[in-house]
C-alpha cells in the first residue's frame, strides 16, 4: 500500500498518471476523501464498484476542476444551476442534471443524469487538473460503511486495493456534498450535506426535499441503512438518559455532557456548540466509538438546521431501528 503527501507535487503527477493509466487514487477532498478513477475508462471505473463492493445501481458523482469543463459532461439547464455553480463551486454541493455522451452508463448505473461537483481541497484540484480528466469518485469506504475523513481510514479499509492513497491530512468539512437534482421540472434536494440548505434556499427560495427512503430509492446514497458503525447505534430522544447498567456504552454527544458518568466511552464532537465543528468530527469519533468493542453507541439528538440537518441525516441512516 502506498501512501503519498498530497501536497508533495510529484505524488500528484504520479497520481495524475495513475489516473490516465486506468488505477485508482484515493483522494482527499474538502468534505471526505474519495475513491476516483478516470470518469470516462468504463474499465477503470468497474473497479470502483468492486473495491468499494458498491451495487452497480448506485451512482458515481463526477468531478471536475471547474466550472466551465461543467457542459462536456452534462446539459446544464439554465437559471439557477448555474448561479449555484457560480456560487457554491468549489464546494460542497453536488449539481444532478442531464448528461452528454462523455460519461459512460456505467458511471450513471444507467441513469440520463449525472452528477457533478467541483471540490475545494487543493489537492482535489491538482490531480484533476494534472489528470486532465474528470474524476468519478464515491466516499473511499466500503459500501454502506462510515466516510473516510482521514488518510488512515482508506488505508485500514482498502488499503492494498488502491495503487496510491494521497494524504491531505483531516478533511475540513468532514460530512458529504449536499446533492441537489435538476433531473425533473422542480428541483429537488437528495441528500443534505456541506452546504447548509438554508443557505442553498436564500439563493433559489424553498426546495423539495427528498425525505423518502427505501433500497432502491431515486439518490440511492439515500438507502434506508447507510454509515453503519459495526456497534448498534442508538439515536437518542431529546432528553433520554439511557446508560443500562453494567452494560458498556459508549456516547456520542454535541456537546459535553451533563453526566458522562457511567458511560465507557464519551466523543463529544464540539465543545462550544458549533455544527461545523461537530459535521468535521462526526465520522472520525464514530470510527473511534466503534473501534472499542461497546455493546451499543448512544447518540445525542442535534439541533436540525444549518449543518445538523446532514449529521441527523447520518445518525438516522445509520442507526439501528
Ligand atoms: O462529498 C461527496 O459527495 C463525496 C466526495 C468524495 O466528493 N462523494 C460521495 O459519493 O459522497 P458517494 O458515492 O458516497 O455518494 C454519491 C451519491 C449516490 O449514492 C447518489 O445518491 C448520488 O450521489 N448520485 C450520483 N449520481 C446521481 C444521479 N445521476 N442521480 C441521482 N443521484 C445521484
Ligand atoms: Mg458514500
């Protein structure tokens, strides 16, 4: 396994190659780090699907460096797409339109939209611009698993299956891009994430949002049971104090909190009450909670706007019910 520091220029034009060549790069991005290959090798992107043992029918997002490259691979409908591209990329936000014959089915799982995202991190950037190529990349973790919000976490998962992971340390924002389609006549919000939807909304006035779930559902990132932690996870009801005695516990808490006492293990994911703080620290404190043998992680309910709108998101797909 070979890992590379992302902001070492000669690890991103061999990355770059890799790319070119048909491999896998495991990459960091502003939100998670991410399992890319060439978005328009068929072959290379096959590879996705098995590493990450992702169904075919689950969807790749594409990215891009800019926004201009945008119209080689999608029909960017006019209006509001791309005052949102003008204003959230790069970032967080996933746009699902239209695509052209660029993009192969397979990075699609058939669909005629493809979504499309231009990331933050500079090393993202990098590796695209030096690829010259639009990168197709899911969340680098196994299917249905906690996003990887550290270099360390695609190694201990994947580790030999990708030919270069590039280590740019902790990523900032820490929870997925926010995806919003324009597949249909309105649009429609599939998945919460990086970009708060308030803020989305005072740009483009109320959206839909997709609040239905099942196992093959229209944004299948959407699946009932998603990020699961190997140990039950348990969402808690707003002032429920669970610690069944004896048993081994472990809380996962916005802020500190009143009685840790009797719990065997504590993440509190910010100390002064900041949602950004808390969506950088969710997955990385989950990993660790579940690294402990508990018999069941406990999770304090968060405030549901801004950015605990994603993180309830998370809590709630990964959640036992
Ligand atoms: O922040 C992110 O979005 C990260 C980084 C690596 O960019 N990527 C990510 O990818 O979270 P992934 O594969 O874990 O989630 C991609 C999701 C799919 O599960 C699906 O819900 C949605 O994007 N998606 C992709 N293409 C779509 C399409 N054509 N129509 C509807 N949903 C689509
Ligand atoms: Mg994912």
């Amino acid at each position: 396994m070979e890992i590379a520091e992302a902001s070492n220029h000669e690890a991103i034009l061999e990355a770059a190659r890799i790319i070119r060549r048909g491999g896998l790069i495991a990459f960091p991005t502003e939100t998670v780090y991410g399992l890319g290959a060439d978005a328009c090798n068929p072959k290379a992107v096959a590879k996705i699907f098995e590493v990450k043992r992702r169904p075919s029918f689950d969807p790749l997002i594409v990215h891009l460096a800019d926004a201009g490259s945008a119209s080689l691979y999608g029909v960017v409908p006019k209006g509001i797409p791309g005052e949102l591209m003008a204003r959230f990329w790069p970032g967080p936000l996933t746009l699902v339109i239209p695509k052209t014959a660029a993009i192969p089915p397979i990075v699609t799982a058939g669909l005629d939209t493809v979504a499309l995202r231009v990331p933050s991190h500079p090393a993202a950037l990098a590796l695209i611009r030096a690829a010259e190529r639009a990168i197709a990349a899911p969340s680098a973790n196994l299917f249905g698993t906690v996003s990887p919000t550290e270099a360390r976490h695609v190694a201990d998962q994947l580790g030999d299956a990708v030919d270069l992971i590039l280590d740019g340390g902790r990523c900032a924002v820490g929870i997925e891009s926010t995806i919003i389609s324009f597949a249909a006549a309105r649009p429609r919000i599939l998945r919460a994430g990086g970009v708060p939807i308030e803020e989305i909304e005072r740009l483009t006035g109320p959206i839909e949002r997709f609040t239905g779930s099942s196992d093959r559902p229209e944004a299948p990132g959407q699946m009932t049971r998603h990020y699961a932690t190997r140990t039950p996870l348990k969402l808690l009801e707003a002032d429920e104090v669970p610690v069944p005695s004896g048993s081994r516990v472990g809380l996962l808490a916005f802020t500190p909190p009143l009685h840790p006492e009797g719990y065997a293990a504590v993440e509190v994911l910010s100390n002064t009450g900041d949602l950004r703080e808390a969506a950088a620290n969710l997955f990385a404190a989950l990993r660790r909670l579940d690294a402990l043998g508990l018999e069941i992680i406990a999770a304090c309910p968060f405030p549901e706007r801004d950015l605990g709108i994603a993180i309830m998101d998370r809590l709630r797909r990964g959640a036992v019910s």
